[in-house]
C-alpha cells in the first residue's frame, strides 16, 4: 500500500486512481531521481503524465497514458518535458485535449514546431498535466490558481518553447 500525494488515503500499487479523493497516482517510474531534472520538479508540483507524441514511422503520433480521456473537460496547467528539460508550460479549461493535439496546433506554430523538431530527431515529447487544487473561493471571491501557477512556473524555469516570459 502507498499513500495518496493528495489526501493522504490508503491506495494499492496497482491502482491509477485514489478510492477516496480520486486523484490520479503518480508513479515514481514516471519520474527522474535527478533534483535538478524537469521531471523531478514536475513532481514536486503534483504534476503527473498524461501523455508522449513520438516518432511513428516518419510521422508524429501520440499516445495516452491509462485513465487518461482527450475529450475531459477539467481546468489544468501541463508542461512539455524532452530529455528532462521543461520546454513548455500552458494552462487550460479545455482539459487533455488542448495539451495532447499541439501536433496539429497551428496557432502556436512555436510549440508545435518544437514538438515537430524533437520528434523528427527522435525524441519523446512527454507531456504532464497537474488537474488538483487549481481553483477556490477567498473570502467570497473565486480564485484561479490555475493562471497564477503557470506564470510562476514560466517565469522561474523560463521555457524555451513559451513567448510570454516575464522577467
């Protein structure tokens, strides 16, 4: 038995998800041992993988990871990870499918041109998503984490894939 990042619950290690909140698990083989790799930090920050586009015979394809639906509706903020480097950070109120279809995406010709070039080179583009904890109330008020948090994110590891870095 382990114990869920998010509440505390008790969780099988063959389960994906926590019987009690619901979160999805996060598994240590997703993640590097290196604190100084993308991974790590994406883990820190409750992050876990959604997904990989890859080399598929000359072209680019994607694959899911379990549990995961391209057409959920959530509010969430992912990151673009190749070779242990943060190349992205977005956040979105579409869910998986706005981070999972940037190979198509030709309004953010930079994204998915870096995909495009990473995967031609052979390279896996994972992508991480963190779903939790995004938004609440303060004092009446309605607050979205979800912004805040990807703008600390940009501005800290300042992505090379991302344009609207503040410094």
């Amino acid at each position: 038995m382990i114990n869920c990042l998010h509440c505390g619950g008790k969780i099988s290690e063959l389960s994906r998800f926590c019987p009690k909140c619901g979160e999805k698990i996060i598994k240590t083989a997703d993640f590097t041992s290196n604190p100084n790799a993308a991974n790590f930090i994406l883990q820190e920050f409750k992050f876990f993988k959604i997904g990989t586009f890859y080399n598929n015979q000359g072209s680019i394809d994607r694959r899911l990871e379990e549990g995961i639906g391209v057409s959920d509706r959530l509010p969430l903020v992912y990151a673009m990870v190749v070779d242990e480097e943060i190349m992205y950070i977005g956040e979105t109120i579409q869910g998986y499918k706005r981070p999972l279809n940037y190979h198509t995406n030709e309004k953010m010709s930079d994204v998915r041109n870096g995909i495009l070039d990473s995967v031609s080179r052979g390279l896996e583009v994972n992508v991480f998503a963190r779903t939790t904890e995004l938004e609440f109330e303060f004092e009446g008020l309605p607050l979205n984490l979800r912004v805040s948090l990807e703008a600390a994110l940009i501005k800290k590891y300042t992505p090379p894939w991302n344009k609207k870095i503040e410094k």
